[in-house]
C-alpha cells in the first residue's frame, strides 16, 4: 500500500468516523477496503478516477446509513459519468 493509498484510507475511515462514532474503528477500516476492493473491480481506467470514487462512495455511505457499498459505488460512478459528459 502506497502512502497515498494509506492517506485515502486515512481520509475515509475519517469520514465514516464521523457518521457512525459507535462503530470499531477496526470495521471502519474494513469497510474502507471493501469498498476500495470493490471500486478496483469496477475498472475505471486510472487511479486518480478510482480514489474520486471511493471518496465520493465513502462520503454517500456517511449520508446514507441504509446504502450498501455496491450500491455506492454505482452511484458514485453515475455521477462522475454524469459529471463529465
């Protein structure tokens, strides 16, 4: 792991800290990863794209107590495509 990669992780257990203080910080971590692993499979081209969606997913997990990870991402990847039509 990179310390760019550790950053976003950094960055998004941070977040979800933040919507959920009653959480393991250990899960926080995990769910993280899960959505880092599941960002990869998505093949998106390129990392930068790749961080804007784990970030941008993480951020709507933190709004959205009843959204899953994948249905994060999905939404994060239609807003970026939406975004830069």
């Amino acid at each position: 792991m990179t310390v760019s990669n550790v950053d976003e992780m950094m960055v998004g257990v941070c977040i979800l800290r933040g919507a959920y203080p009653h959480l393991d910080l250990q899960d926080l971590v995990e769910d993280v990863r899960q959505i880092a692993r599941l960002t990869a499979q998505e093949n998106l081209g390129d990392a930068e794209t790749e961080k804007a969606v784990i970030r941008a997913a993480v951020f709507l997990i933190a709004a959205d107590k009843e959204l899953t990870p994948h249905a994060a991402i999905e939404m994060a990847v239609r807003v970026r495509k939406t975004v830069s039509a």
